[in-house]
C-alpha cells in the first residue's frame, strides 16, 4: 500500500532498530529499504472493504489446514534485501518464522496479496514484486484491483519463473494451489459496487431462485 517516493534531497539513512523504535509509536505504517522511511498510504473504503473480505474468506477455508492468513497489521521482512512491510494478506503455512533482528516480523509467507491503489500500482507490479520475489518461502503473489473486478495471480514454477494468470468476470475463481484453496471474485469484491461501469460484470451473477 506504499510507493518508494523520489525525492530530491532524500533523509539521513537511519538503522532498522530506530525505525522499529519508531514504528512502535506511530500512528501510522510505515515501510523500511535500506535507511529509508517511506509512509504508507491509507486506502480507500473499497480497498479496505476487499482486504478484509481476503482475510475473512482466508480464514474461513484454511481452517485446520495447518495454514494460517495475517492482515495488513502484519508486518512482513525480506532478510535478502532489507525491506519492512505490510502486505493487505498474507498466508503462511506451518510455523510462522520470525525476523532475527525483530520477533514482531515473519520472514516466510508462502502467499503475499496486495489490493492495488492508484498511487501504489506500479510499485506493486514492479519494485515491490522485485523484492518479494527474494523471499524463498513465496510460491504465489496476488494483485488485486480495487477500482474493477480484475485479479491477477502470479505462481512460482519448480523452475524459478513465474506465470500470470487473469481473472477478470465475477464468476470466475481465483484458486491457490500452494494453500489449496478457492475464492469466487464475487465473493472477495463483496459489498463493493462498481457503478455503471461494472454493469457486465454485475449482469453475470446467478438470477435469483424463483419459489
């Protein structure tokens, strides 16, 4: 949910342990790359309305599976690059590994999903996909719009390549296969209307049964 912002005279690097310090009491989140402090945005009612749809229908299917989902209050560390974040869902199956430098922050989720925002979508795709991709546990990163019902699912192959998949209608179903589990798109863009725009996908809803 953040963008690594450009900036012209960038701040003194500070260390991981004064950013933790300073995480503890903020108000806000924030990321941490390599000395920086980038703010994180908040989202708009939809993109928090469908990060806890994720989270909820997450809970609800990986229930005794031995795999367990996390909120964007879960802090996420990259130990090969550095980088401190807040992922909008993440899964992570079996013991949950914890930072050495931080016991608040988990090192191996094999599932990352991330609601795209205007302001951060080409972060998503680019850089930060980047640095996730570094993480040996994760075998599958999910990217979410929030303006439109679209989701594109990104899965490891045994040989290190990853392959995209779109989904793009309401009736479609984005399943994970390193988790074992399926999410119908109507069910994660519960509740969220899309306007006139969406009046398609809206159209390919079941008809209600008639008694």
């Amino acid at each position: 949910m953040s963008a690594l912002p450009q900036s012209a005279a960038a701040p003194p690097p500070i260390t991981l342990q004064e950013y933790l310090t300073r995480e503890e009491e903020a108000v806000y989140k924030s990321e941490f790359y390599r000395g920086e402090v980038f703010a994180m945005t908040g989202g708009s009612p939809e993109h928090n309305d469908i990060g806890v749809n994720i989270v909820s229908l997450l809970k609800d299917r990986l229930r005794g599976s031995g795999c367990r989902p996390s909120s964007s209050d879960q802090r996420i560390r990259i130990p090969a690059n550095g980088l401190s974040t807040y992922p909008d869902a993440s899964i992570v199956c079996g013991d949950r590994q914890y930072d050495e430098l931080d016991p608040h922050e988990i090192n191996n989720p094999i599932v990352i999903v991330e609601v795209l925002s205007p302001s951060t979508e080409s972060y998503d795709r680019g850089k930060k996909f980047e640095l996730y991709r570094q993480l040996e546990s994760l075998r599958e990163y999910v990217l979410v719009s929030a303006e439109r019902p679209s989701i594109e699912r990104f899965a490891k192959w045994d040989d290190g390549t990853w392959l995209m998949s779109p989904l793009n209608s309401l009736g479609d179903e984005l399943t994970l296969d390193s988790v074992d589990v399926s999410m119908l798109l109507r069910e994660i863009y519960e509740d969220i209307d899309f306007g006139p725009d969406d009046a398609i996908s809206r159209a390919e809803q079941p008809e209600p049964l008639q008694e």
